[in-house]
C-alpha cells in the first residue's frame, strides 16, 4: 500500500521549462516566450501546466525563463504571486542567470541542472519536469504516485499521436507490458508504431518524474561530458534506457479505468495552423476541451474589465457575435463577428465582419473590414476597409504571413511597414 496522493505532491517539487521561443510560430513569439502566448480568450498558454500543479496539489513550482521573458515574468507576477511563503507554497522565477558557469540554458537537462543548488534548498523527494507550452489538463498526482509505487528511476508522460504528427517532432518510447520503457527515439523521420494499433505512436510530452538523488546524479554525469547537448530527450533519455527503472504513464492512465473511453485532450500548439485550430476547436458546442469544469479549473491573471458589450441594432448595422467567445472589455459596435475568439478589450467597429478567426488582446477593428481565417495579434490597429484572409496573393504582398493552409497572420508591425512603404 503506497503513502496517500496528497503526502506524495506535498513531497514534489515542480520545474516547468518555459524558456522556449517556439520559433515556427514566427511574429507570434518575435517578442515573447512560446508559454506567453495568449490562448482561449483570456488564457496564457504556460497557465495550464500551472494550473494543473495546483489542482494536483503540488504547490511548490519553479519556472525557468531565457528567451524574452518580459511579458511572461510579469504574467506570473501578477497571477500567480499570491502563495504563503509560511505555508511551504510558492510559484518561483528561475531566470537563465549563470549560476553554474559562463552559459545560459543550453538545454532542457541544463536548465534544471543550472539551478540544482535551488532544488536542494527544498529537499523534494521527487521532481516534476514540465515543458511549458502544451495546451491539457493532467493530474500529476497519479502520475508521481505510479512512479513511487514502482520504484522508479524516472518516468515519463506520453500520449498517443498519429505517424504523421510525431514524425520529426516528438520523441517516440516503445514499452513492454508493464510500461517499462523498452526503447526511446528522439524525434524520428519514421516512428515505432504500437503493436496492434497502425498508424498511432506512443509520444513523450517532454513531462517527466526524477527521484532526487538519480536526477542529481545524471545531471552532474550530463554536465561532465564534453559530447551532450545537455538535453533530457536527446541526451539523458537514450542513455539511461535499458540500464536504468524508467516507466511511462499514459496520458488519462490517471482517471478511473472507467473513464478512459476517449482519446485525452492534448495540444501542441507549435505551429500557426495548430495554434488556430486549437483555438477554434474551444467555440464547438461541446469542445473537447471544457474551459467551464469547475472541478478543474484554469486559473489565470486577467485584468478587472467590464463586461462584453454589443451596440446598433439596425437591418444594416447591428452588433452580433454567434458561436463565439467574447472576452471581457470587448465591444462590438455595429460589427458582424462569427465563429471567432475576442480576447480581452477587442473593439470591432460598424460593418466589419469576422469569422473563423482569433482576434487577440487590444485589437482594433475599423469600420468596413473583412477578416476571415486569420490570427490578429496583440494591439493590432486594423485600418477601415482592410480585407484579411479573403485573398492569400494580396495578403503576402501587403507583408502578412500566410500559411501553406491558408490561415494569415497579423501582428502590429505589419501596417507599421506598410504606412513607412506609402510615405
């Protein structure tokens, strides 16, 4: 009989890895990290790793920063500051700083390793290793359970994906029956499939649980060699299979086996395309993903804002939202906007229309404008009678980025360069 859930996440201390620049969402993260990216209308992305470690009931957390951080330190700052020191909770920056030598973050294994003078002023008995910038919920409290119950050196959190979709950008395990992890594969051009299940592979989620004293050992191991890369998928993993107690868990392996029916919710929103349709899947009638659960929450710092106002109600100018989420201190005054997400303070003014589109913090929208299949990003002035994503031509001769399947996006630099080409 193992120790209670609640003793073992009291024991774990969490380090989420959000240090990332998520390049091949390009001007989405020019000048922000990957996990700030806003996400769901009123949401950070890093918010649900967070999110799930407080639902877990673990509540003492690190987060690594390096790449542009800025607005990201300043999110968890004001959302997620508010933990009792007296109480052993914290959510705490680890910016890159040099700690151990002359180099910034080299890696995922040397983030951690970086600050391993940190984690011993806790003592945990375990550590939870988290990339930062996948859209689930998760409770992580099963998942150190299984680790602990197996004795355990490490284990890794994989969920199940098509060929297609882990070919050149997952890690790939294979695994006996007991979940002993046979064999790793770091992002390969044709993945091990799953005996009995084609096409589908079992992909790591970058999440993973050390027993303190091993990570301690192999992360001093992996500083000393002179050929690492200093990662944990593409260093530390391949070298301790076989040799080592490594296990993974199953995304959804910690619900009851009676609600295992479907495919958990899981996102990597890495890419424009995915980013977009991870969006847009949130304004189905029933999403996948509940952002309503009261029972799992996504907490999240947002500003106090009135709420969503919609004005003119005339044949030809009325203000109407269908299908969508509207955030709040957003108006919509005398617009058309469907199927679409408005984050936070978005104003769309008289006779625009917009669908199918994702429409970020402090955007403006004037008169007269038609926006389809596109993302706006933050403070995005948008000039009367501008038309987005009707025309992919003229959308890449105006400066925006377009995608191979036809979604465009916009940032605020774009009608900047196009204002100083007209002068």
């Amino acid at each position: 009989m193992g120790r209670p859930v609640s003793k073992i996440t009291k024991d774990t201390l969490a380090l989420i890895l959000a240090g990332g620049q998520g390049s091949r969402l390009y001007e989405l993260t020019e000048w922000r990290a990957k996990p700030a990216v806003p996400f769901g209308g009123k949401f950070r992305i890093i918010d649900f790793a967070l999110s799930n470690c407080i639902n877990s009931g673990i509540r003492r957390v690190g987060v690594a920063t390096q790449y542009k951080s800025h607005s990201l330190v300043r999110h968890i700052n004001r959302g997620w500051s508010g933990f009792k020191a007296e109480f052993n909770e914290f959510v705490e920056i680890l910016p890159a700083s040099k700690r151990i030598d002359e180099d910034w973050y080299q890696g995922t294994a040397d983030a951690v390793y970086q600050n391993i003078d940190i984690i011993r002023t806790h003592s945990p008995e375990y550590v939870l290793v988290l990339g930062g910038d996948h859209i689930y919920k998760m409770d992580y409290g099963p998942l150190v359970a299984s680790h602990e119950n197996r004795n355990a050196d490490m284990t890794l959190c994989c969920v199940e994906v098509s060929v297609a979709e882990a070919a050149g950008s997952f890690g790939v395990v294979k695994v006996d029956e007991e979940g002993r992890v046979l064999e790793f594969q770091e992002k390969p051009a044709e993945p091990a499939e799953i005996p009995g299940k084609p096409g589908r592979v079992l992909a790591s989620m970058g999440n993973y649980v050390f027993s303190t004293e091993f990570l301690y050992g192999e992360l001093i191991n992996d500083a000393d060699s002179e050929t690492s890369t200093h990662d944990f998928g593409h260093d530390i993993l391949p070298r301790i299979v076989g040799s080592k107690e490594v296990f993974a868990f199953r995304l959804g392996d910690e619900k009851p086996k009676d609600q295992r029916h479907e495919q958990p919710y899981w996102r990597d929103v890495g890419t424009l395309d995915a980013f977009w349709e991870a969006n847009m899947e949130l304004v189905d009638y029933t999403p996948e993903l509940d952002l309503y659960d009261k029972d799992w929450p996504i907490y999240t710092y947002q500003m106090q804002l009135p709420s969503a106002k919609f004005v003119h109600d005339t044949v030809d100018r009325r203000g109407m939202a269908l299908n969508c989420i509207v955030s709040g201190g957003c108006i919509v005054s005398g617009g058309q906007v469907s199927h679409s997400l408005l984050f936070s303070n978005v104003k769309v003014n008289s006779y625009s229309v917009i669908k199918h589109s994702v429409i970020m913090p402090d955007v403006d929208v004037g008169r007269h404008c038609k926006i389809h299949r596109a993302i706006i990003d933050s403070g995005t002035v948008i000039p009367e009678g501008t038309e987005i994503g009707l025309d992919a031509a003229a959308d890449r001769k105006k400066g925006f980025r377009v995608t191979d399947s036809g979604i465009t996006l916009v940032t605020p630099i774009n009608f900047e360069q196009m204002l100083h080409r007209t002068r």
